[in-house]
C-alpha cells in the first residue's frame, strides 16, 4: 500500500491560511512527513511562526495571491484553505459581506487553479485540494453569502475533475463541519460574552448538528488531504469529502 508519506521523493506542498487552523494541521503533517511546504497567509508572525518557508498573500487580492504562487517553488499539492465566513440575515446581506464572501471563499480557489494547476499537468501529476464546508452541500440559516459562495466551490472543484481527468492531476473538495479551530473558539467567546452562557452552553451551537455531538478536528481534516495525495486515492477526483460526524447524512 502506498501513501503520500511514502512516496520516492518529496513533494512541493502549497497551503493557503496555512499559519493556524486546518491549514496549519495541514503544513505540519507534510512536513512531518519530509515534504517541502509552503505557507501563505496575511499574518506574517502566524506565518514566521510555523518555521515553514511562507509568503504573505491576500487571497482576495489578485495580484497577491498569483504572485505569491508565481514565487513559490511549483506545487505538486496545493490545499486551497483560506477561508472566512460572515453572518446576516439573507434579505439584510450587504453587498460589501457579499462580494467579500465571494472573493475569500470562491474567487481565491479560482485563481488558486488558475496559477498552480497548469505546472502539474506539464508533469502529469498533481492534487489541488479545496478546503469546502458542509455549507457546500446544505444551508445554514444567516449565512446567506458565506453558503453561496461554498457551494459555488464545489461546482468549480467539480468542473476541474471532469477537465484535468486525464491529466495525472485531480481536483477534490474538502468539507467538514464545525471544526476545532481558534476561530470557532472566537465564536464561542463572543457568545458567552453576550450571553452569559457557560463555554459548554455555548459550544452546543456548534455542535448540535453533528450526531456524534462533537467538534471536527483539524487532524482529522488533515488526514483526509493526506488520503486524496496518497497513489491509492488516484480515482478520487471531482467529490466532495464530508467529514461532518453524519450531518449530512440525510
């Protein structure tokens, strides 16, 4: 059995919103494994911090994130991870939350493509990986935006596995649910702070959905990306990958 971890030589690893998180876990678990990972984000201290070569890009920013890409050595593997999400009511949605919402969570995997795919397909092999949400497959009341442009992701991953099939390069989409993450933890906090719910009480919110009644990890994110860059995952291409406890299920 073959997996990324024991492939002939290293692989070059790109991962966007790499400096905390699921992008993080992501950087760490292929460079525990010898591979060369590059980071990219706003925050250069997060970034610095990984000990991780890094550049800093705005992934709503064309020009930024391309040239970030461009400067880059060329990845085999590209985690397209940057991700935010704001919340409104869908009728009192601004057009400012979303054309932001867009632009972070569906433009970026575009340009994403654009930049990095072309350098795989030139050596017949490659993974670019999205890092989606369960809002790609259901909505969420009050994230209007945020669930249109996740499910506008997948439609882009789709179209790319059907067009790179024969490549060598495939393209797959990642969605959990609520995961572990400092900004959940933001969340959680902000609830408290307003409601005066116990942590606990204010968890639930996030994990009320998920039938086993917890947070995803982001280790458990991390190790599906590793799955879909492993030889045996070669026919996985064009799905989206739910890890979400059996949200979705349904």
């Amino acid at each position: 059995m073959t997996s990324a971890s024991q492939t002939t030589a290293p692989k070059n690893v790109t991962v966007t919103g790499g400096g905390s998180g699921i992008g993080l876990a992501i950087a760490k678990v292929f460079a525990d494994r010898g591979h060369n990972v590059t980071v990219m984000g706003r925050d250069r201290a997060k970034l610095k911090a990984t000990g991780l070569t890094f550049f800093e890009a705005d992934v709503t920013d064309d020009e930024s994130l391309t040239s970030a890409i461009k400067n880059a050595a060329p990845a085999d593997i590209f985690i397209a991870n940057a991700g935010a999400a704001a919340t409104a009511p869908a009728l009192k949605t601004t057009r400012a939350i979303w054309d932001h919402m867009l632009a972070v969570n569906l433009t970026s995997a575009y340009i994403s493509a654009r930049e990095a795919i072309p350098p795989m397909v030139n050596k017949s092999w490659g993974r670019f990986i999205v890092i989606a949400s369960t809002a790609s497959l259901k909505a969420y009341s009050y994230t209007g935006a945020y669930t249109a442009a996740k499910h506008g992701v997948l439609g882009w991953v789709k179209t790319l596995g059907l067009e790179l099939a024969t490549s060598g390069v495939t393209a797959n989409a990642i969605c959990p649910g609520f995961t572990d993450t400092p900004l959940i933890a933001d969340a959680v906090d902000n609830i408290v702070a307003k409601t005066g719910r116990s942590r606990d009480e204010a968890q639930k919110a996030f994990t009320k959905d998920n039938p086993m009644g917890r947070l995803i990890t982001t280790d458990e994110v991390a190790g599906a990306v590793m799955w879909l860059c492993s030889d045996i995952a070669a026919s996985i291409n064009g799905q989206a990958i739910t890890i979400d406890g059996g949200e979705t299920a349904s």
